[in-house]
C-alpha cells in the first residue's frame, strides 16, 4: 500500500525531477563527492554551492568519512540508551548539554525521542563522558571524539567547496570558523522509539512523563500535517553554521522545499546509512546574504523500529561576529542582515520556541 508520506514523496519528485538537472536524485539533491567529473574540483564546488542555494539540503555521497568511527559510535550510544531510565537522568538535564528526554530547549518545546547533546571539543567530552558511561568513560570519550574529528574534516571540505563555488577571495573563510580551538561545535545524538502503539507503552514509561506533541499548532501557519506519524522533532532551521547528520535506516526525516509553482511542500528523505545530509544553518545564510538558505525540516515518526541519527553542528566562538560578507553584498542584493555575535544570536534561539523564524529577527529592513 501507499501511505500518505511515500504519495508526498512520490509528489515531489515529480515536482523536482525536471528541476535539478543533474543533483537531484530520487527528488533529494545529492552530491557525489568522489565522483570524478569533468571540471574537476570546480564543477564540484558549483554543485555544492548550487544545492546550498537552491535547496540548503543536500545528500552526501563518496564523502571519504571511514565507516569505523561511526559503526563504534552507533554502538556505545546504543548501549547508553538501553540503560534504565535512572540511569540515563544522571547524565542530564540538558541545559543546554546533556541527557533529555522528549523535553527540547527551554521555550516548552516536546518530540517524541531522547537524546544526548554533546561539546565537540575533546576536553569537554572527556568531562562528560563520566556520567554517561561510568564503566569505560575514557573508551567512550575516546569513540566520541574519533567521530567528531572524522566528520569535522568533512566539514570543512564542503565548506571550503562553498567558498569556492561561491567564488570567495578567501576560499577557507567559513571553514576557519569552525576550526577555531573555541568554536562552539556540537555534536547530537537522537533515539526515536519506535513508533507504533506495541512498543510506544514502554517510552512513555521511560520517559515518565505524558505526551504534549501537538500535531495541528504552527506559528507560521502552515499546515503541519504529519499524516498519521507521531512528531519526533518538530519543524526548525539550524542555527549554526553547518549541519551533517547520519542515521540508521529508519526513516523520518522530512525537509521543506519548494515546488515548481513556489509552494512550499514537505518531502520525506529516505534513509541511507552510508551517507551524511547536509543542511545549511541560519549563520551560513547571514554570511552569505541569503544566497544560501538554511532549510526548514523536521522528523516524524512512523517506523516500528527505533530511528538513531547523529548531528555534527559546525559552529564559531562564542565571540564570532557575524555580518553578510562584502563580496555577497550588490546593487541588486543589498545587505539583509545587521551584525551580530554568535553568542548574541544563541540568546536569542534560546528565549524562542523550536520553529521560530529567528533569523528573520536580524533583517534590515
Ligand atoms: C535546533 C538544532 C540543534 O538540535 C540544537 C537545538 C537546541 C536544543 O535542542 O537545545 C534548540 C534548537 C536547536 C533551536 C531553538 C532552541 C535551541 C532547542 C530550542 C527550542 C542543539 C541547536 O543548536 O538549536
């Protein structure tokens, strides 16, 4: 049979097929890093920058991230997340790092999943590591941080292929936001229970707490509709600079993107294990004056089976200033976006509810 979700699907990749010319693939945008093209390094670089601007989205394939790190990472959180509840709350509440449980930020925001948030930064995880696996926390510090440097070269590589294609004088300008020794990178690791009534007796119990998901709310006045499916994490933009997220093969995933006639339609990404999703943060948006966009998505739970997925947020210090790049400024693209710090910005989208247009709050108008 055909759900509502893969008819969505279906839609918008007939919607897209004719559009992309060449990245779209299945109707999600995908770029095949390995692939060896005619062009070479700058033909690449144009297809990264052309699906950050025309879709903030894109699937990652041929990346180069080995296979180890992550198969080891999936399993010590695997093992975390099948403690008793007692257990995982000493490694919480996430505020903002931590252990949380259906709870998100701290504007009332609820999905259905738990999850750990992490500092990116070796000597913070070692720190954490403590309370979330007390029988081998260096082993588990260890697997954490060998993951973060493998995806953090990856990206940097998209974001250096962006100031290329972006045609940037200094090619390496966003990369070096996030290689900084004080960048605020973060790295999120989600489990979604299954979702189907069989098993959603025993979440509800671990979590200790009723549902809230609301499925008909917006703040924008969209139609959330999530066709049957419970929310896992509702609609929002990433803050940050850049995003690559990994999951299992459980899917969930949706992501916003227009159709042909303009109008906004979810799309369900299906789930592929081997590669990285790349999403573009609100920050990469403000430094290129909108000529790339952050892309709204969302996860919906529909599965029998758990969903894990894993963040990487690429983000600056604390102190970073963040204003459109002169080059992105022209007569017929003014600048949109006031300066403003990353820390400044955090204040911000930690005062605001999960599906707030936040950075629109920094428009010149
Ligand atoms: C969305 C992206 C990341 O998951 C996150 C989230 C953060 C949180 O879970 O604490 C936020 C959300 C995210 C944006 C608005 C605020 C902050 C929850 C929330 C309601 C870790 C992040 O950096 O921003």
């Amino acid at each position: 049979t055909t759900t509502p979700a893969r008819q969505e699907t279906a839609a918008a990749e007939s919607l897209h097929g004719a559009v992309g010319g060449g990245v779209l693939q299945g109707g999600i945008p995908t770029v095949d890093m390995s692939a060896p093209r005619a062009g070479g390094r700058a033909a690449l670089s144009r297809q990264v920058a052309r699906a950050c601007g025309e879709h903030g989205f894109f699937r990652a394939v041929g990346h180069g991230v080995p296979p180890g790190p992550a198969a080891s990472l999936d399993s010590a959180t695997a093992a975390f997340f099948a403690l008793p509840p007692g257990e995982k709350q000493r490694a919480g509440p996430p505020s903002p790092l931590g252990y949380g449980c259906r709870s998100i930020g701290f504007s009332g925001d609820v999905g259905e999943l738990e999850y750990l948030l992490l500092p990116a930064n070796p000597a913070a995880v070692a720190h954490r590591a403590r309370t979330i696996d007390a029988t081998d926390p260096s082993r588990f510090s260890a697997v954490v941080n060998e993951y973060i440097e493998a995806v953090r070269q990856l990206a940097c590589e998209i974001l250096d292929l962006l100031g290329e294609g972006l045609g940037l004088k200094d090619t390496r300008c966003f990369s070096k936001l996030i290689t900084n020794t004080d960048s605020d990178c973060l790295l999120r690791i989600n489990h979604y229970p299954p979702s189907c009534t069989v098993h959603k007796l025993d979440h509800d119990d671990q979590c200790k707490i009723k549902s809230l998901v609301s499925t008909k709310a917006s703040s924008n006045g969209r139609n959330l509709s999530t066709a049957g499916g419970r929310v896992g994490f509702g609609e929002h933009s990433d803050p940050q600079i850049l995003s690559l997220l990994r999951a299992n093969d459980v899917d969930g995933l949706q992501v916003l993107l227009p159709d042909r006639e303009g109008k906004e339609v979810w799309v369900q990404v299906p789930p592929d294990p081997s590669a990285f999703f790349v999403n573009v943060g609100d920050l990469l948006q403000a430094l290129t004056n909108g000529r790339l966009v952050s892309i709204r998505h969302r996860v919906i739970a529909t599965a029998c089976r758990p969903r894990l997925s894993t963040i990487y947020f690429a983000a600056p210090p604390l102190h970073a200033k963040i204003s459109p790049l002169a080059e992105t400024i022209t007569a017929n693209a003014p600048c949109r976006y006031r300066p403003f710090t990353w820390a400044e910005y955090k204040k911000t989208m930690y005062s605001l509810r999960l599906s707030h247009s936040r950075l629109d709050l920094f428009n010149i108008d």
